[in-house]
C-alpha cells in the first residue's frame, strides 16, 4: 500500500496499490508488484518464494501472501484488503 516517495530515506519503497484504487484490476500486475516488493524486504526469504493470492471483493480486491520470515525460517502470512 506504500507508495514510493512516502518514505524520506527510501523514496524508490512500495508498490503503489493505493494509487490504482478505482481502476480496473489486473490481477497479473498487481500479483508482480506485490512479489516484487516482498522480494526486496530483507526479512522475507527468497526461497522459497513467496506466493501471492488476489481474489476480487465486493468493493476491491483481498491480498493473502505466504512467505517464509528470512531470519527464523518460519512461514508467516499476510494479508490485506485494498478497497474503494
């Protein structure tokens, strides 16, 4: 939900998804954008990779996303709602 720029020591952070509230959801782009931020998170294991699951709601789209935490090797889980 971050978007770049909101943070001063890392203006390049975040995905964005807050910014395409409202428009038509491309599940393919959303799913890269999601992956791809959690691959830059140091705490997130790069492999396995982790998986990211959009399912369309009423009033936006509901993210789930598994991965495994990079210092314990525990598979954690998170998930959010991007709504109008």
């Amino acid at each position: 939900m971050t978007n770049p720029g909101d943070y001063i020591f890392h203006p390049a952070y975040g995905a964005s998804l807050g910014q395409k509230v409202g428009e038509s959801v491309n599940i393919n782009e959303w799913k890269a954008l999601i992956l791809g931020q959690m691959l830059l998170e140091d705490a997130v294991a790069q492999d396995p990779t982790p998986t990211v699951t959009l399912t369309i709601i009423e009033q936006g789209v509901s993210v789930y996303v598994s991965y495994t935490d990079a210092t314990t090797g525990t598979p954690a889980t998170l998930s959010f709602d991007v709504t109008r």
